[in-house]
C-alpha cells in the first residue's frame, strides 16, 4: 500500500481547469518530485493534497485512508505537511514564534521534544531565535518555513519550489538539508522549478503537463530521457 496515492484528480477554478486528472504514487522513504512548466498544475496539486483546495474528482487517500474533505489541521494531525511556494513565513512574528505555529496541533510536551531537533537540522533558526522572520535572508525563510512544517512531525512532507529565489549555494545547502531529511525518516513530495537538481536527488518522478501525467520513471531516468532534457533541462 502506497504511503499516499492520487487517482485521477481533477481541479478547476471558475472555467479553468487546473488539473485534468493527475495520477502518481508515493511510497514511504521515498522522494518524489513533480515537475513541468508553469500552469502544469504542480503547486494545485499539493495544495489540494493539504486540503486547501476542494477537488472536482478522483481520490486522495494517505496512510491507505480517504482524504478528501478533511480539513486542513486534520490532515496536519495524520502526518501530511506542506511547506508553501513562497515560503509564507509570519514576517512581523520572531522565529521562535513562526515554530509555535507549526506546532498547533500538538502538546506542549511533544513541541518542547521535536523543536531540539528542528534547532539540530537548522542551527541558524536558534541563533535568530528571537529575530522577526520579515528581516531575514531568503535562504534563512525557507529554512523557517521548512522548521516550521517540521513542527507538526509529519510522515510526508510535502515542498513546493523551496529553492525559489535563492543564490546558488542556498540552493546546494537547501537541497542538503531535503537529502538530510529524508534519510531520518521523512518521505519527501518535492515540486521544484530546478527539475535536474529535483530529479537528481528523487527516486522516482512525474511530469505534468497542462493538468495530465504524462510520463514517469525513476529521476535517473528521466534525467536521460530526450523529451525531459529538451523540454525541462535546458537540451
């Protein structure tokens, strides 16, 4: 049984059909990344996997359970996460206060544990404990709002364009740290704008397409693939 498995999904807004039947699953331990071009419906997908969008149709179960019409806290609380395109940090609130939020849905007690090992994967969070989340870097928010998904522990993570934006070497430390995460136990589903940095660090992928998959095979192999190169990795 697939740690999660999406099944013909389909999602619109208004008239426009975002996702036109999406399939792909993930199995747990593995990274997984979505990729095509803008508008090929990789960050609804995930949104929609988190439950903040409604689908039309098709299924979404995790942990071999339904999902569909769960609210979004509740899908935190079973162990799905998102950290958000964009990182969406709370600008005016400290570091320590973006981690709170992370970890709504769950105890004192259990927060007071896993914040030692967020402060482990990102010692710079501790340094700028107190630091409002508004005047850091772009590397350091990313690495916020990926501590912050961390908080609610989750068994999947899901992350969408983490390397947006960021210098070259912020994108090799952030990669790093996907790598890092997913060797401790963490399953990854990764959508990512740099597809050969995605692909070469997933065991498997799928390339959407105008709201389709339309191919899938392991990230070595899609690296190789002529159509994956011409199209998504620069020839």
């Amino acid at each position: 049984m697939a740690l999660l498995s999406v099944k013909d999904l389909r999602v619109s807004y208004g008239a426009i059909k975002a996702v036109q039947g999406i399939s792909f699953d993930i199995e747990e331990g593995e990274i997984v990344t979505l990729i095509g071009a803008n508008g090929a419906g990789k960050s609804t997908t995930l949104n929609t996997v988190a439950g903040l969008i409604k689908p039309d149709s098709g299924s979404i179960e995790f942990q071999g359970e339904s999902i569909v019409g769960i609210k979004p806290h509740k899908i935190v609380e079973r162990g799905l996460a998102l950290c958000p395109e964009g990182r969406r940090v709370f600008t005016q609130m400290s570091v320590a206060e973006n981690l709170d939020m992370g970890g709504y849905t769950r105890s004192d007690a259990e927060n007071a544990e896993t914040i030692k090992v967020v402060y482990e994967r990102f010692p710079r969070l501790q340094e700028r404990i107190n630091q409002p989340a508004g005047t850091m870097s772009g590397g350091e928010q990313q690495m916020l709002a990926m501590g912050r998904a961390l908080m609610s522990k989750p068994v999947l993570l899901m992350l969408d364009e983490p390397s947006m934006g960021l210098a070259p070497i912020l994108v090799e430390e952030i990669f790093d740290i996907i790598k890092e995460l997913n060797r401790r136990g963490t399953t990854i589903l990764l959508v990512e704008q740099n597809a050969s940095m995605a692909l070469s660090i997933a065991d498997r992928g799928y390339v959407l397409e105008v709201g389709r998959t339309t191919k899938t095979g392991t990230g070595r192999e899609l690296l190789h693939d002529d159509d994956v190169r011409k199209a998504y990795l620069g020839g």
